[in-house]
C-alpha cells in the first residue's frame, strides 16, 4: 500500500434497512430527537423512501439514513457491517436518557469500553445503538419534543465494525483512510479521526462470522471528504491502494463513491458540500418529498405508491 497521504475528518453517514417508515420516524425524531431532515426516496427503487435524520443542518457526522421496506427480510448483525452504531449526547445528560428511555419502555443495558460508560440498546428494527457522554462536537440546537439542547444528541461518537477479517479492516483504516490507532480494550482496537464527530471507530479483534443483510442491519458507512478536489482525489487513492471503487455518483446532497473493504463491510466516501438545502430551505428540510429532477414526471405516481408518514411531538409508545 502507498504512505499515507490522506486522512478523513470521521463519519459522513450511516445508512441502514428497516421495515416501517412511520415507526422509524417515530424512533429517531420522537424518541431520539433527531430532525428528519430530508424526506426522498431510494434513486434505484423510487417506491422506497430514502430518510435521513440528523441536527438541525444535517451536518457530516450526525446524519443516519433509512430505506424502509415494509416486505424486506429480517436480517442479522454480523461480519462485514456496522455492528453499533454510537451516539455522543454532552457530559451529564447520561441519567437524562436512561430516563427517557425508560419512559418510552426501551430497554437498554450498561457497559465500560475504553474508560467509557454507555448504555446500549435497540431501535425498533432491531439496531444495535450507544449513547456515550463526552465534551466534543457542538450542541445540536434543534428543539424537538421535550429534549433540551444541552441533552440531546449531537451526532456520532463513532462506530463498532463488525469484520470477517480484522486485520484487513484494521490495515484498511490506517492505510487508507488515515485513522490513528489508539488503543486495545477488551478484544476491541480503537482508531481515531481528526474530527470532533464521528471519529471514534472500534473494530472486532478477532475476526466473525458473516451476518445477513435485512432489516435491522446497517448496509454502509460513509466518511467525510471536504471538497470536490479531495474526493476526486479519494477515489484515485483507493484505487491506487488496490480497491475496486465505483465512478464518482451525485447524491443530491452528497458526492459519493464505494468500495468493499476486505473485512466486507461497504464503504463510501461521501462529500460534505452540498449539503441538505441544496434543494429546500434549511428552516423547511425534511417538510417535503423531494425528488431528483429525472424523477419530477412521475412525482404523483411515487408519492401514491409510498406510505404517509409525519413527525409527531413525541415518539409512539
């Protein structure tokens, strides 16, 4: 592999599969306080929404994304995903969220990784998530239900890979995208980003068997690129260290392009401009279905074939 040249700032997003797109919505606005911040759908399979959730901007490093699927199978966390996917909530607001989690009858266990304390739980298709306290990254100010700003969630603390191969991943994350090795704990090896969000990733020691996409299960990991000229640049980079990458794709809100790492957990590298009011405004995201505009003819078909969804004040019991 070649030296080292470039370094992500950490997590750009996390996309993942589920079943209903209510009860999802209902999860991450109303029980976790997210904004929807973008309501499309899935650009290969238009009668699929594409839901992204995430602070009030839907910055890199607080978006998790969703293709709800009403007749999708079960899937199986294992090798070659993100096993859990970790959120930072500010230094304090630990008995906050166990409280509101308990509220909403959500059962969550402790646990220590790495001098932390987390508490560990499900959503309602089954994703493994964390929420851990530290200092970096700046308050989400978006004000939903009941959350106050200095207690909600700001974004990701990072992320548990799950690899078949974890030496590989390992080496992957190092070589290729500059993360600093920082420690072992507990058959966990700790890498670090230069960001203040998302730039915690803990990977498997030892290698696991393979799960099984489905719902419940996260389909990939995006990381930051911070301009047109760095992710053109990211793309000759992976391939240059020998990785199949996919040309370069326009997302709308995002570039982007993918790559398989040989643990088998898909990555992409995802831009941070446009960003979400690419095409609404910041003060209205997520309010409407936008669609790419080779899309726009058939807009009354789509939204027929989509199931209605809407934000309520508090999530559902």
């Amino acid at each position: 592999m070649s030296e080292v040249l470039m370094k992500t700032a950490g997590i750009h997003h996390i996309t993942c599969f589920v079943k209903n797109a209510q009860r999802n919505v209902d999860f991450y606005t109303g029980v976790l306080g997210l904004r929807l911040v973008k309501k499309t759908i899935n650009f290969d399979a238009p009668e699929v929404y594409h839901l992204y959730f995430g602070n009030e901007k839907g910055s890199p490093g607080t978006i998790i994304t969703f293709f709800p699927y009403e007749f999708s199978s079960k899937g199986h966390i294992g090798g070659g995903q993100v096993g859990t996917t970790t959120y930072v909530v500010p230094i304090g607001a630990m008995g906050f969220w166990k409280s509101r989690l308990a509220a909403f009858h959500i059962s969550y266990t402790e646990s220590t990784r790495f001098s932390e304390s987390y508490i560990q739980f499900l959503d309602y298709d089954g994703l493994q998530l964390e929420i851990v306290e530290r200092e970096g990254g700046a308050l989400n100010t978006w004000s939903h239900g009941d959350i106050p700003a200095d207690k909600a969630i700001k974004g990701f603390g990072g992320a548990v890979l799950y690899s078949t191969a974890s030496d590989k991943t390992m080496l992957t994350l190092e070589e290729i995208l500059g993360l600093e090795k920082v420690g072992k704990d507990n058959g966990f090896i700790r890498f670090r980003a230069e960001g203040d969000l998302g730039n915690l990733i803990d990977v498997n020691e030892e290698s696991m068997d393979w799960g099984t996409p489905g719902a419940g299960t996260v389909h990939h990991i995006a990381w930051r690129a911070k301009d047109w000229e760095e992710h053109e640049a990211w793309r000759g980079h992976v391939a240059d260290n020998g990785y199949h990458s996919t040309p370069i794709i326009d997302r709308q809100y995002f570039h982007a392009i993918y790559f398989r790492e040989h643990g088998g957990i898909l990555f992409e590298i995802a831009t941070d401009p446009p960003g979400f009011a690419n095409d609404e405004p910041e003060e209205h995201l997520g309010e409407k279905l936008m669609l790419p505009s080779w899309f726009e003819d058939s807009r009354d078909e789509i939204e027929r074939n989509l199931p209605p969804i809407e934000v309520q004040a508090k999530g559902r019991v």
